[in-house]
C-alpha cells in the first residue's frame, strides 16, 4: 500500500502541473476539430437526484464555452454508485474531448481503500476539469421523519436506544458510507438498509413510512424536497456531515465533529468528509489531447462565471463554490497521503 501510494503522489505531482499548464494553453485546432460534432456528459446516476441537476444546469450552458459552440447531451448511465459511469469514463469513452462525466464525490476515496476489484479506474489518471461545488454552503445532513422512535441526537446516542432506519444507494455512494461511519465509529443508533436505486426512491420509502430518514445534502433537499424544509414539515434534521461550524439554517443540528469522543474519531472524519470539497466533480477520461483538455477545463471555469449559468444555479438553488482542475488533482493529493491507520479504519468500516 505505501508503494502504491507513493507512486499515486508521484503521478499526482506530474498531473496537478500538467493540468496547470492545460488550463492556461490556447487551444489551436478546438473550433475546427469540435465543428459537427457533438459533447456528452455522462451523468452516474438517475435523472431527478442532486448530480443529475448539478450536471444538467452545466450541460446546458457549457457548450457557449466550448470552441465552436458545439451541442452538448446528457447521457444518465446509473449503476454502483456511479462506479458503472466511472469505470466507462476512464475504459471505454472517447478519449478526444468530446465526453466528460459527473459521478460520486467519493469515487476518489473508495479506489484509495483498494479492496474492490471492480474498481477500474485510478482517480488521479483522469483529465479533471473541476468540481461545481466545495461544499461551503451545504452540508450533508441526517433527516428524521417526526413519526420516527427517534427524535433528537440523545436517542442516537443512548445505548441500547432505539434505531433510526435510513436507507442508501449502495457501497462507495455518499449516503451508504456516512451512514456507516456514523452506526460503526461513532456508534449512533443507526441501522443501513442499502440497495436503494436513487435518493429520490428513498425519500418516497421515507415519506411512505418504510423508512425513518435519509442521508442527503441540505442543497438537494431544497431543491428536490422543498416541502422539507418549511417550519410545519414533518421532517427534521438531526445533525450534519462535511462541517466544521453549523450551516447558518440549522443552528440547532450539530455537526458530527461535536459528537467526535477522541482524536481518532476527528481523524477518520478529516479523512471521510475531505471528498465534500470536490462535491459534483467533473472529469473526461485519462490522456485527452492537451489542447482539448484546456479546451474543456477553460470553459468549465466560464462556465461557472457565466451570469446566466449563475442565475439558472441560483434559480434552482444549487450551492455554486467552483473547484478548479490543479485543485481538484491537489485535493485528491490530500486523501493519497491519509495515513496508512486512517485508511485502514475506513476499510475496516465498509
């Protein structure tokens, strides 16, 4: 394992300054070889959930930025998290600029732990163009339906109390692996019941009341369950992941650094909500000409600071904190230099 961290240190160093040089190149042929053609944006999971909606409001305005103004498609290619969409990105899709993807923030981590053979991918290796969002607006947050056995953090931690039954995506999705983390390190009454098809099926289990909650970014809440959020909604939430200080509309939710018991426990979280900074990423597959990697990459970053992208997120109320490409790639930098320890107890997790 520290052999093939090293060399992932190693290929990161050689990729951050690539992607560096990329997005200040000027591309020579972008115009001419995008004429007639067409972009896709492979999306990993089903239409209607928070990375569909992050990617679609991309879609439709990034193809303005994109040398000859090409078309630009979205394809919804759901399975394992995301982890089919991103398997197809780094094996199968064209390698020449003319498809990119969003899958999973925590795809990065999960090829890291190693430990899963259908895992073909190395997350360093891709041509990044950024994330969306670097979470500093939004948080992850436990949702509690009112009808539920447990109604407040206390029950969560009284032993032997009650269970909160939440239901997830599947191993390597966010939602899964917070929620496992919160039931095995922090030892909240929390039982996962996995295999959900999208958050959205979750949400109607919840709703229906075959479920008691749900993992799912406040963001995606306000934007696929607004009725949630008003004061007389039968839900509520119970704390909030990827934090360090409250979000400013739910003062009374703690975060799940002030229900650490030690260091340890901080240090697993370091490590478990790092990916929150690249939270929708961006990426095409590895080895993209230079010229149409900057191609993409610069008009990802217009993309971001387009005024009519920038009303159509606010429109939708979609959290907008943009992540570059050499930051995306430092970022994941970061998660190939956790400890040896760390890694092992999020291994030991899953």
């Amino acid at each position: 394992m520290k052999q093939l961290l090293s060399a992932t240190s190693l290929a990161l160093a050689v990729a951050i300054g690539a992607a560096s040089i990329a997005s200040d190149a000027i591309a020579s042929d972008g115009a001419e070889f995008y004429k007639g053609k067409s972009v896709t944006v492979v999306i990993g999971y089903p239409v209607g959930g928070g990375y569909d909606l992050y990617a679609r409001a991309l879609a439709r305005h990034i193809g303005a930025h994109i040398p000859g103004k090409p078309p630009v498609v979205v394809q919804n290619m759901p399975g394992a998290a995301s982890l089919t969409a991103t398997n197809y990105l780094f094996n199968v899709a064209p390698r020449d600029g003319t498809v990119f993807g969003a899958f999973d923030r925590y795809m990065a981590l999960l090829a890291l732990l190693g430990g899963n053979t259908n895992i073909r991918f190395k997350p360093e290796q891709f041509t990044w163009l950024g994330s969306l969002s670097a979470t500093k607006d939004d948080a992850f947050v436990l949702w509690a339906r009112k009808g539920a056995k447990v109604g407040s953090v206390e029950d969560l931690r009284r032993k032997g109390g009650p269970e909160l039954t939440i239901g997830t995506t599947a191993a390597g999705a966010t939602d899964n692996d917070i929620g496992v983390i919160l039931r095995d390190s922090l030892n909240l009454n929390i039982k996962v019941i996995s295999g959900y098809p999208s958050t959205s099926a979750i949400a109607l289990a919840v709703e229906r009341g075959e479920l008691d909650g749900q993992l799912i970014g406040f963001v995606s809440t306000r934007v696929v369950k607004p009725e949630w959020i008003k004061p007389d909604s039968d839900m509520r939430v119970l704390l909030q992941f990827a934090r360090t200080t409250r979000l400013p509309e739910l003062p009374d939710a703690p975060t799940v650094r002030e229900l650490a018991r030690n260091d340890k426990d901080r240090r697993l979280l370091d490590a478990a909500e790092l990916p929150y900074q690249l939270a929708r990423p961006f990426a095409a597959p590895p080895n993209v000409p230079a010229d149409r990697a900057a191609d993409l990459q610069q008009a990802f970053i217009r993309t971001t600071e387009d005024p009519r992208f920038l009303a159509e997120a606010e429109k939708m109320k979609l959290e907008i904190s943009p992540v570059s490409a050499a930051e995306a790639l430092k970022l994941i930098a970061q998660l190939a230099a956790t400890p040896e320890d760390v890694l092992q107890q999020l291994r030991n997790l899953r």
